[in-house]
C-alpha cells in the first residue's frame, strides 16, 4: 500500500502543492496552516521518512509520502535539522504529540552522534568511510551546533525538557573547542579550516576523490560567521578570529572573474572585478588547488574535466563581507555591556 501511494505522488503530486518541496520550503508557515490538513499531512509524511536511528535522508523531499525501503539518514545538506525545525513548528503551533516524540528521537541522535572532542560525523552511525570524519563540509558542523544552540536558548524550544537543553549547551560549547583545535597551523601561524578532520587527531582529511587534504575557503568563512556569533568570545576565539581574517585577506584573488563559455567555466582577466576565493587552498603554498575524479591534484580549473569543472563550485566570494563582518564584530568587543534596566 505505501509502495502504491508513494508511486501516485510521484507521478501525480498530492493535492496540495508540495510534491517536491523539501522541509525546509514550510519552516515559515503560520500557525494556521501548521493545523489545516495540509500542514498536518506533511508533517504525517516527515515523520514518517524518519529513519529508526532518528535522522533523516538529504536532497529529499521528506514532505512526500516516503518509498517503501527505508533511506540512510544523514546531516549533509540540511537533512534532519530542517526537519526537526519543522517538527517543533509544528509541535508549537499543533500541539501534535507525535511530533513531539519524532523531535526528541531525532535530537538524542544528534547529542549522541557529537564525539567527546566535541566534532559530528557525516551521518550516524558514521560507518568506515570519510563521513566518520568532522565534517565542516557544505556548513554540516556549523548547522548542528547552531541547532543545539538554539535548543537551549530559544522559546520556541522550551518543550524540551532541561536536562537535555543543558546537554545541548555543553555540545555547543564542545563543538567551540574542536573548532579551535583543528584550526590549522602552517609554520606555527594559524589559517583557518579544511572541510574534514580527523575524528581523533583533528588532523586535516580528505573526502570525496576530488576534495583532498586543503584549507577551505567556503567552509571556513561558515565557521567564522558561527566563532563570531558568541555573546561573550574567549581570549582563544578572538585570536582563531582574527588570524583566519587575516588568513582570508592573504589568499584572496583578484584581477579574475568566473564567466562561461557555451556553458563552460571559464577563468578570464578582469581588472575591475570583486575578489574571488579559491574552494580549496593547498596548505603550506596556498595556492588554489583543483581535483578531478581521478583524484589528482591541479593548479587550474581548465585541467580538470568538464564534468567536474562545471558540477562543482570552485570558486566563491565567500571573504567578501569578512572584512565588514570582522570590523563590527571587533567595535562589538570594546564597547561596554548594556547597562542593567
């Protein structure tokens, strides 16, 4: 039966008109249609992709009916904190005891899937493969700890019990310290992150064939949004701030912009363009590194194959804003705290 409903949406699509949405399309809807029919059917639906460990697959749309077979669950590309959002959205605005169940599941996994040096794999369990490393990868750290963070501290998670809300704030303030130990050295300055670490050493690790051991200037400038968050930085943070500024500032390109050529990535001379950041940097030269299937390293786009030069984002402004972000984050850092009322 699940099988045949399952075929029909995705053939069909369901009455309303979420067919392919995913759970993070609703996480703004009104509390009036957390309790209309459609609200209510999605939410049926999410909770039903739940894996038995409690997690949730990626790049699905879990509003659907799910398949028959059950999916591997992940954290990658917002899978499974999108969904607990969701779940508490609906819980609040519902009062739908099976979300509330279907939410603490899914928040134990994440509490338990934290290593005791404070870094989250991929997926949990995290298997043999490259997602049993930390992963900073497509912001997947990041989002954990900002979700547990706001676990503990926001009202709308205040139907979570304490005990787990405190364990919440020690798995952030642990993820705080992994991020501060793996931050890599090169000849004893600080930089800034590779989008993989080690589970034990903290060491810099590679994933797929074309993401290789590299300091990364997407992930990294995440991991600084996340550092300049905190309310009250410690000594350790404000130094890992401002030496991968500092970082971000030495490795910018200029004088080149991405264009496309009969859809092609191309990298052309221009004068007049915005700096751009290199995804990978090699570490010790920090030269833009490029990799494709084949898993060999090289120092320009065009080497690569077509398939990999146009699938995957090589090039970002990702330290664009850091300069702005950095400056007001230091004025933050010398004015005196408010006066009680």
């Amino acid at each position: 039966m699940r099988a045949t409903l399952y075929l029909i949406a995705l053939l069909l699509g369901t009455a309303a008109t979420h067919a392919a949405e995913r759970a993070g399309a609703y996480l703004n809807k009104s509390d009036d249609w957390f309790q209309s029919d459609e609200g209510k059917e999605i939410v049926k639906n999410i909770i039903a992709w739940q894996t038995p460990e409690g997690s949730w697959p990626k790049n699905t749309a879990t509003t659907m009916p799910p398949p028959p077979a059950a999916q591997k669950g992940t954290f990658d590309n917002g899978a499974t904190t999108d969904e607990l959002r969701l779940l508490a959205r609906s819980l609040s605005a519902a009062k739908n005891p099976a979300s509330r169940e279907a939410f603490l599941k899914g928040l134990d996994l994440i509490l338990r899937a934290q290593y005791p040096n404070g870094g989250w794999p991929q997926t949990y369990p995290p298997g043999d493969g490259y997602a049993r490393h930390i992963t900073f990868n497509d912001g997947s750290m990041v989002r954990l700890m900002t979700f547990v963070r706001d676990v503990a501290t926001k009202s709308d998670f205040a139907f979570v019990d304490s005990d787990r809300r405190d364990r919440c704030t020690s798995a952030f303030n642990r993820g705080v310290e992994c991020i501060l130990k793996a931050q890599i050295r090169v000849n004893g300055t600080l930089t800034a992150w590779c989008a993989q670490h080690d589970e034990f050493t903290l060491e810099p690790r590679s994933a797929r064939t074309y993401e290789l051991v590299s300091i990364s200037g997407a992930e990294s400038a995440g991991i600084l949004d996340l550092l300049m968050s905190l309310e009250k930085p410690s000594p350790e943070v404000i130094v890992a701030v401002d030496a991968a500024v500092a970082w971000f500032d030495s490795v910018q390109l200029k004088g080149i912009r991405e264009t496309r050529v009969d859809g092609d990535k191309r990298i052309v001379p221009d004068p007049d363009a915005p700096p751009l950041w290199a995804r990978f940097y090699e570490i010790g030269t920090n030269r833009p590194i490029f990799v494709g299937r084949d898993g060999v390293k090289k120092y320009a786009i065009s080497e690569i194959e077509s398939e990999r030069r146009n699938g995957y984002a090589w090039y970002g402004r990702w330290g664009q804003a850091l300069p702005k972000k950095h400056a007001a984050w230091k004025k933050r850092l010398t004015q005196p705290p408010p006066a009680p009322k």
